[in-house]
C-alpha cells in the first residue's frame, strides 16, 4: 500500500458497495422472501457526518430491497443505485453527472464487481475481509472487516486528515 493518506487532503466524494462493505455480506432471507442485511451504527453515524459536512456519498451495489431503500433514506443518502450489474459504467456516468475528478474519490469495495470502478477512483479502499483480488488494487485496507466499521474508519481518516473531525464546524460531539 503507498502512502494513501498522502491523497486524502483532496477527497469530496465517497462511493460504497452495500453487501460485503455496509454490511458483513451476509443475508438472511426472512418468510416473505426479503433479503435482510445488517448494518453497523458506527458507520452510519459516520455517514450521515458526512452528508452534513457536504461530501458527496454514492452507495452502488448489486444487492436491491426495500430494506435497503430505508436505511439510505435514514441517513439522507441520495445518490443511491441498486441491482446494478454494470459498476464501472454507473460510477463514470456519476463523475460525469456531478463533474467529480476521480482522484476526489475514495471507493471502497470488496469484491470482482467493483474492481473496474475501483481501479479509476482516487483511493481505492477495502474492509479487511475483501477478496485477494481487491485487496491486491486496493491502496488502503481496514483493519475492520465489512459491516463492522470499515466505512466508519475510511471515512474519520479523511475528515481527520482534512481537519474535520470532532470539530465545531461538524458539531457532532
């Protein structure tokens, strides 16, 4: 890994897989057929910091249930794209559509279908339990697994980095 944190000063924007990085990659699928996932609190205190402060937070992920519709709309996460089976061309289009530079983006990934995507952002990211094929692109990898505070760990290191943690500007302490 080189010396990532070296690129963290000019990050605006995050982009998130959901199954394997919001959450521990497994699924449990309840009578009615849903698929119910679990999230860490953590990482979604962190995340709606972020959308306070400004950032720009995309969630791109294969996975699709209305459970996963509430809890991007509980953190007042927006720009959200689900049951997508093409990452790379959705994460472009986004770039384009909010004109993002790519070396403003940490995308943290954990799998084969954000490799492509991956390779592109400015900080490519994982959790700890990532496949060897991420971890091998990946400039920075948690020390924490999917679901348990990978998200929330990316995340303080840039606002830390950036002068932005536990400040009066966040007023979140």
């Amino acid at each position: 890994m080189s010396n990532y944190k070296s690129k963290l000063h000019i990050i605006t924007t995050f982009v998130f897989d959901y199954d394997g990085v919001m959450t521990d990659g497994i699924i449990v699928i309840n009578n009615d057929g849903e698929p119910l996932r679990t999230a860490n609190v953590k990482d979604g205190y962190a995340l709606q910091l972020i959308r306070k402060l400004g950032y720009n937070v995309a969630v791109i992920s294969g996975g699709f249930s209305p459970s996963m519709q509430k809890r991007f709309e509980a953190l007042n996460i927006t720009d959200v794209y689900l049951g997508v089976s093409d990452k790379l061309r959705v994460f472009t289009q986004y770039l384009q559509d909010k004109g993002i530079q790519k070396e403003e983006v940490v995308y943290m990934g954990d799998d084969i279908p954000d490799y492509l995507s991956m390779q592109i952002a400015g900080v490519p990211a994982c959790p700890a339990d990532a496949s060897e094929e991420i971890k091998r692109i990946s400039i920075y990898i948690s020390h924490y697994r999917g679901g348990h505070g990978c998200v929330r760990d990316i995340i303080e290191q840039v606002l830390k980095v950036q002068g932005k943690w536990m400040t009066d500007a966040g007023h979140h302490w």
